[in-house]
C-alpha cells in the first residue's frame, strides 16, 4: 500500500510517497549499489541534497559501504530524509532497532537532527543525533516502547526516518549510518549450542536474535552475499574428523537429535529436499578435502553462482569422528 504524506507532516517537500512496510527481521547494510529496494524513500528540501554510499575510513564496525547524508554544493542549507518504511503491526515488546551512526563536524540542529518514528502525520524523536561524533557509536531502540512512549500508531503507516540537516558537503558537514537492524524481541532458542564442539562459518552472519557466530549460540544463521562473490566455508571441530555439508530449504530444528545437534533442513522429517554436497567421508578428490586439519578448522570456497536475488539456501555440516556425530549451526544465504 502506498500513502501520500503532505509537506506539513513533514515540513519538507510537498509530498512523498512512501513503500509498504516491513518486518523483523530486517537488514540493510548498505553494501551493493542497488540497496535501495521499495521500504526505503530518499528525500531531500532542495536539489542539491545529496544520499549516497560510499566507504571511505573510517568504516563502520559492519564494513563495506554506508551511506552518507549531506549537500552537494557549499553554504546550501538542505534537510534530507532516508526513511524505512515498517509493517508498525508485526512491532511487539523488545523489537529493537539498530544502527551505527556517526558525523562529519556537524552543527547540531537541536530539533531536526536525529532519528524519528512517525505515522506520516506524528514524529517522535528517538535518538538525538547531536550528540554524534566523528567515531561510530551504535544506537539502539526498543520501537514498541518508544511508539507508546511518543503516541505514534503501531499500524501499516509506521515509519523510521533518518533526519539531517545543515549546509555543506562532506567532509565538512555530513550525517553517515551504516548496518540498519530490525531485530525481533529475543525468544527461546530451542535445539542445541552445538557450536561449542562444532561449528560452520561462512563470514558475517546473525542468528534470529541478531547474534553473530559465537560459541555456545543455537543457529539457524542468516547472511547476505553478492552475486559472483566468493562463499568460503570454514568448518571447525576435532582434528583429523571427516565432516559432511549438506544444503536444502531452512527448516528450524526440523529435527532435534539429543548430543548430536539440531537440524534445520529439510520441509519434511523424510529430508527428501536435503541434498550432500560434499561428503569427507566417501571417497574421491574433493570429498578428501571435507576433513578437519590439525590446526582444528578446514577452509572450503567457491564463486556464487549468478542467481536471482532472494533466498538462495542453507547450509549445515556434520562432523564425524569414531565415537560421535555433532551438527553444526545452519546459516541461511541470501543473495543481493
């Protein structure tokens, strides 16, 4: 659904059309030229305002690109807008937002600067960007809390805008924010913290609570590639122990098995739709190199194959030594 908002809700432009919202969990980080999908609306109260990515030091805790906010032309005052459009109805207590933020030796603007929620007709400002400086610092808000708290609607109208405002470009003047989460309120983690004893890695990844890999933390992963990227598969676990990767559609703990781990492939407990992609312990060449070395962590990369931007699959590994089976986190690709 599309909904016009008129200049005085905003105070900038004399009308903005903003996307149908989205849910939890969400990311954007900023790192392919074609970011911008339909939950984002980019405004700008004169020409010259200026939303763009770029990836200059220093970067983000996230790495890659951010975007920048500013104005292309010197002594040019100009408030821009980046706004994320969200499903307000799927917000519940401790859904939180998150995001780095820093400034590039900006003025404050006490009223304008900052991050805001709003229903196209009521804004609520959550984070004070004055108070930014030029290192990046990560803001966290607890969305139902602060629309309860500034009166704002938790309906299809929901909006998070990004707000800045001054007059010259970067790097004199300048708001930057990077890695953009929308993380639902953490929940029970069921199955198994198999990564403890085992576990697959394949680069920057969160759980559903927005957990990177870490030791003793239940899967499922998910993680965001580009297409003709490289996928590397770093497998740890006991030295010298075959181990299996198997890929199929996610299915969290599809199949909980006690000291071994949780699986979560497969539509189905048959498993029809799982396929082995590689198998340490059959033979052949490649399926030689499927074994854990002494120094405890096998290395595996591949191209990403030219795919439809989406879910692509998920992947999981099991390690095999002569007295146990332990299955590793999934984690989930997504290609951009």
């Amino acid at each position: 659904m599309k909904r016009l908002v008129s200049a005085i809700a905003l105070g900038l432009m004399s009308s903005l059309t903003l996307a149908q919202g989205v849910s939890a969990p969400y990311a954007q980080n900023f790192d392919v030229a074609g970011w911008q999908g339909p939950e984002w609306t980019i405004s700008t109260s004169v020409p010259a305002g200026r939303v763009q990515l770029l990836s200059t030091a220093p970067v983000s805790p996230q790495g890659g690109s951010y975007l920048a906010l500013d104005v292309s032309t010197s002594n040019t005052v100009c408030t821009d807008n980046v706004t994320l459009a969200i499903n307000g109805a799927t917000i519940t207590p401790g859904t939180l937002l998150k995001y780095y933020a820093k400034e590039t030796a900006d003025e404050a603007d006490a009223n304008v600067d900052g991050c805001f929620i709003s229903n196209g007709v009521i804004e609520y400002r959550v984070v004070d960007h004055t108070t930014l400086t030029s290192t990046w610092a990560e803001k966290s808000v607890d969305l139902f809390a602060a629309a309860q708290t500034g009166g704002i609607p938790l309906n299809a109208s929901f909006r998070v805008i990004f707000r800045w405002r001054d007059n010259n470009p970067t790097p004199s003047d300048g708001l930057q924010i990077d890695d953009v989460r929308l993380n639902p309120p953490p929940i029970p983690d069921t199955g198994q913290a198999n990564s403890a004893a085992a576990r697959l890695t394949m680069g920057p990844a969160v759980n559903i609570n927005g957990f990177a890999y870490a030791d003793a933390l239940n899967g499922p992963y998910f993680a965001t590639r580009a297409n003709g990227s490289t996928l590397t598969f770093n497998v740890s676990g006991p030295a010298n122990s075959p181990y299996v990767v198997i890929a199929g559609p996610l299915h969290r703990n599809n199949l909980v098995i006690p000291s071994v781990g949780s699986l979560d492939l497969g539509t189905n407990v048959t498993l029809n739709d799982v396929v082995i992609i590689i198998d340490g312990t059959a033979p052949g060449f490649i399926n030689g190199l499927a074994v854990v070395p002494a120094a405890g962590t096998s290395t595996l990369s591949f191209p990403l194959p030219t795919l439809p931007a989406g879910v692509w699959t998920t992947f999981q590994a099991a390690i095999v030594t002569p007295t146990s089976v332990t299955v590793t986190a999934a984690t989930q690709i997504t290609v951009s």
